[in-house]
C-alpha cells in the first residue's frame, strides 16, 4: 500500500484512539456511580483496541534496539492490565495515542521527490517524421529520432537542435545563472525548459540515458542513504528510561509491593517527551511559516543547532540567479551612456538573455530609448540594428576574432562573468560585461555565521564555471571553492563532510536535490522548483538569507523551549516518583500527577506562539 495512505491511516486511528480513551474513561466514571458490575468494559475495549496495538509497535521498537521514551509506557500498560488498575492503563494510552496525534501533526507530510522528478518530465512527447507531428510516450523516443519542443515546454531528452533559434533555462541541471542561447548545432539537455521559440531537436541519448535520468538516480541513491537523525526526545528518553525502571524495581523489591512499581511507572511515563516536544515543534513550524519559510521535516529543528559545516550552491542561493550588467568598457571618445542608449534601443527587439540586463541598465540610468531600424538577429552572429544612419553590430568575441581580426586586437582582455562587443560603423566602441551579482546580505551573512553560529568550516560547491566561483569567492572572502560539480560531485562532498560534522546544504536547483538530501539539514531557495523542495528539509520561499538566519534562530529557539520541557517534565516526574515509592500515590492519582505535568511542560511548548517576531543577529550593510 502506498505509503502517503498508511501515513494517513495511522493518523486518523490515534486520533480515534485518543477519542475514543477520553469517551471510555467518562463512561467508566458513569458506570462506577451506578455502582454497575460492568463499569471496567469501556476501559477493556480500549485497553485491546488501542493498548495491544500500541504496546506491539513500541515492542517492535525495542526489538531493533531503540530503548526510546515510550518503552515505559509498554510496560506501565502491561503492568497496570496484570495488577487489574485498567483506569490507569487507560489514562496512559489516552497519553501516548495523543501524544502520537500531535507528533504526527509536527512530522512533514509524507512526500516524494522522486515522483516530484518524474512529475517534471512530460509522459508524452512531440516526435517529427516527414510528414507529420506524432504525439508518442516518452519511453518511445529513441536515439537520432527528431523531437518538437514547443515554448515552455520541458526538453524531453538529451539532444542537439537541428531547427530553430531560441534559449533554455538550463540552471536548474547545470548551475549556470543564464538562459543559454540555442541555434542549430547546439546542444540541448533533458529537463530544461525551453523559451519562447520552437526548436527543433535529435536526440542523442535514450530517455534512461539521459542527464535528468542521470539526476534521478543519483538522487535515489540519496534517499535510500539519506542520514538517520536520532530524535531529541529519544536521546533524552534512552537515558531516563532505564534510570525509571531501575528505580521503580528498586520500590518493589524493598516494599514487596508490586502497586508501587506500576505507580513509578505511571509518573515515570514521559509524556513530556512525547508530548510537549511535539506542540514546541508545531509553534515552530507555524511561526516559520508567518515569515515565509516552510518546514517540511520537523527534525532539522533539532539538528539545526548542532551543523558546523556550512555548504552552500552558488547560483540562486549566494547569488540572485540573474544577470546584471555590471561594467562598460568605452574606446576612446565614446560616452558610457550613449553607447548603452544606442544598444538599449536595438536590444529591445531581441529575446536574448542578456537583452533584459540592458534594457535594465538603461531604464535605471532614465536613458529614452531610439528609434532603430533595420533591425536583424542571426544565431551566433550576433544583432544588427541603424540608429540615425549609425550601424551599430551588438556580438561576440569569437565572432570578431573571425571577421576583424584587425578590432579584435583592440578589444580589452577577457574577464570572469559573460560580455558582448560593441561595433559602431564597423569600429571597436565598447565591451558590455555581465555578472550574476552576489546578494545584497550574502557578505554579512557569511561573515556572521562562525562567531553567532559556531560554524567551523564554510563551502561553495558549484556546478558554475571556476572563474565565476572564484570571483564570489572574491567578494565574499571565501577560500574552500569547488566548481564546474556535477550532481554525483556534490553529493560527495556532502558526504566527505557528513563524516567531519553535521552539515548544512543549500541550493536551488534539480542539481542540488540529492546533495539536499544527503546533508544533516538541507534549505532550499523554493520558487522555482518543486524538486528541490521536495527534497529539503526546509524552504525559503521569500529567497533571502535573512531568513535562513530566521530559521537557524527559531531552531535554536525551538530547541531550548524543548529541552526546557522535557528536562523540566522529567525533574518534576523524578519528584513525583519518589512519593509514589513511598507509597503516597496510588496508579490512578499517579496518572493524574503526570497530565498535570503535562500541562505544565505544555504551557511551557506553547511560549513559541506568543513570541511577535523571530529575532536575528545578521549585521546589515
């Protein structure tokens, strides 16, 4: 059965459980009034359609060796059905079956990335023969077939174009911040999305072959590794457990009085823990998701804290993912803002993808755009436009280097990011470079993050050109750089890392879901795809880093209030169990004693909901 159904079914029986505790108690309360003989049935029925059920799911728990904080309880049900106290059996199912309702409320719905990719992937496919257009499965397409990919319709396949100028968003598999231009003889990939153009494609590889296949398996391979965090109320009940259970013996074997251990075991029961954490994580969840950051794993709360290894995608995540321009180079005698009107006014007729990065410039700079005329773009050849009576040629490097050779001496050196050549009458006027520009907090947030955070070690990982990421690295004074990485590449990383320290991972793109996936917590930048976000265990959906710093502090937030609760639960059931070992409690009062406990740790869980906003130390500019 599929598991988002079974996950679904186990929720509704322990909230019918916890209901149907609450109606069986007030029945029994009922009956013994009536002084009726069957006043212990409602308790019985409850105790066989709840206690057995629960009791043989925390057993199978033990059985693998996880000693956690509700193997007490097992044994306070057991122990409390053989001494005939079903009052008190019953009081601590309704405990752990609503304490199970609120967990199952604060853990992530269940979800898969992997179908959240094949989702992605179009099941159907436009294959061209000579005559006609076929709609065909995707599992048909085979290598050298010609496919049709129409506007904004994902690339079916790895292939090469054949027909059709155009460009594809490719930054979601490669990293790379632009839209890449497309003409016939370029290649494509599988999974990008393609512009406002047609093209025309071959393919060059099988469905199965291809590099989103590629990207599915690697990210597979994730999942079935991905890393087993150990629950802090576990960690805290391993140790409380067996200090409980030594305790309670130890009151049954020097007052010879069994109704003394079950009673410790009903206050030892740690409802704290299986309660209180659940209700802090839920105030948190619903905190973060008023400041726009979606939890969808509840865990990275609690190890959020502990991450002092930092790793970080450069596209999208350090960087705003989008090209600026950045500098223009003039020959002499030419104006910086004349030259940038004059493309501005011919770049609006283009739907290449640095065309909206100029048009930008311009409109910031106020610059009234011409009229242009003669108007012509050629893939690969660049764009041709008049501006009174001024032939004006917007192209490349490679481009002048093959048809002036005499110009292309005269052009400046290369440098990192992306540029085009300026010709005006056939003569060298300037060099337009582009950058993809670092976040306006990305400097302060990273130089924050060891002396607030206690981070020892801090990465870029990149599927970005080495130039670029050097020139981040630059800006933000980071050494430990790693660039043109595949999606194997950085899931290794991650890994090698996981080894030293828990790890943080954020990125944004299909390329950063497996490493999402491998790292302790995994954030994603969650606009642009579902993919990703299916795969962190946190999203930022307003894409800055401020709110990363939100949510490292509502984790360390969180984490206190939990400890809080529990460590606090646990002190006053210690207090209650050394009355109860003295006899001064009965099971039933014992059972009591802990929900009062239980409100109080509550009450404590709950401080996260009055809190206004969460509070960040993240220096500004």
């Amino acid at each position: 059965m599929d598991f988002i159904i079974l996950n679904r079914l186990r929720r509704h029986w322990e909230m019918m459980i916890a209901g149907l505790s609450i109606i069986a108690i007030a029945m029994y309360i009922v009956l013994r009034l009536m002084h009726s003989t069957f006043s212990d049935l409602p308790l019985l029925i409850v105790i066989v359609l709840g206690g057995v059920p629960l009791f043989f799911q925390i057993l199978f728990k033990l059985l693998k060796g996880n000693l956690g904080a509700d193997s007490l309880a097992a044994i306070a049900i057991v122990t409390a059905f053989l001494l005939n106290e079903y009052l008190a059996a019953t009081l601590i199912i309704l405990m752990l079956a609503s304490g199970q309702t609120l967990e199952s409320y604060a853990t992530r719905k269940a979800s898969s990335v992997l179908r959240a990719l094949a989702e992605r992937m179009p099941n159907v496919v436009h294959r061209k023969t000579e005559s006609k257009i076929d709609d065909i499965p995707l599992d048909d397409v085979r290598v050298d077939d010609t496919m049709v990919v129409y506007p904004h319709e994902t690339c079916p396949v790895d292939g090469v174009v054949t027909e059709g100028h155009g460009s594809m968003d490719e930054s979601y598999l490669s990293g790379e911040p632009y839209q890449i231009s497309k003409a016939p003889g370029t290649t494509v990939l599988s999974g990008a999305i393609n512009g406002e153009s047609l093209l025309i494609i071959k393919a060059t590889n099988l469905p199965s072959d291809s590099r989103f296949a590629a990207i599915v398996k690697v990210l597979a391979e994730a999942e079935q590794k991905r890393p087993n965090l150990r629950r802090l109320g576990d960690q805290i009940g391993a140790i409380f457990a067996p200090i409980a259970l030594m305790f309670a013996l130890a009151a049954w074997y020097f007052s010879g009085d069994a109704i003394r251990f079950l009673s410790v075991i009903v206050i030892a029961t740690p409802c704290p823990l299986l309660i209180a954490i659940p209700i802090t994580l839920i105030s948190a969840i619903s905190m973060a998701a008023k400041q726009s950051i979606i939890i969808k794993d509840p865990t990275i709360l609690e190890s959020l804290p502990t991450c002092r290894t930092a790793i970080f995608d450069k596209t999208g995540t350090l960087t705003y993912g989008k090209p600026s321009l950045t500098a223009i180079d003039c020959a002499k005698c030419i104006d910086k803002n004349f030259i940038l009107q004059q493309v501005a006014s011919i770049e609006r007729y283009s739907k290449h993808p640095l065309s909206s990065a100029i048009i930008k410039a311009s409109e910031i700079l106020e610059l009234p755009l011409l009229e242009a005329s003669r108007v012509l773009e050629k893939a690969g050849q660049g764009l041709f436009g008049v501006i009174d009576g001024h032939e004006i040629l917007i192209t490349h490097r490679k481009k002048i280097e093959h048809t002036y050779p005499e110009i292309f001496k005269q052009l400046p050196p290369l440098s990192v990011g992306l540029e085009c050549i300026i010709l005006v009458d056939n003569q060298y006027a300037a060099t337009f470079r582009f950058q993809d520009i670092p976040r306006q907090e990305s400097a302060s947030f990273i130089k924050h993050l060891s002396p607030a955070h206690q981070f020892k070690k801090i990465m870029v990982v990149s599927g970005d050109r080495e130039s670029e990421v050097k020139y981040l690295g630059k800006i933000l004074n980071l050494t430990d750089l790693y660039s043109s990485q595949s999606p194997e590449q950085k899931i290794e990383i991650v890994r090698s890392e996981q080894q030293k320290n828990p790890t943080l991972f954020m990125g944004d793109g299909i390329n950063d879901a497996p490493a999402l996936t491998a790292a302790t917590v995994g954030i994603a930048f969650g606009q642009y795809s579902n993919v990703t976000s299916e795969a962190a265990g946190a999203v930022i959906m307003d894409n800055s880093l401020s709110k990363v710093d939100q949510l490292i502090h509502l984790s360390i937030l969180t984490r206190k209030i939990a400890l809080q609760s529990a460590v606090g639960g646990m002190a006053l059931s210690i207090i209650g169990m050394s009355f109860a070992a003295a006899g001064l409690i009965t099971p039933v009062n014992g059972a009591l004693l802990q929900e009062v406990i239980d409100i109080l740790a509550m009450i404590n869980a709950l401080r996260l909901t009055w809190k206004g906003n969460i509070e960040i130390d993240l220096p500004t500019e």
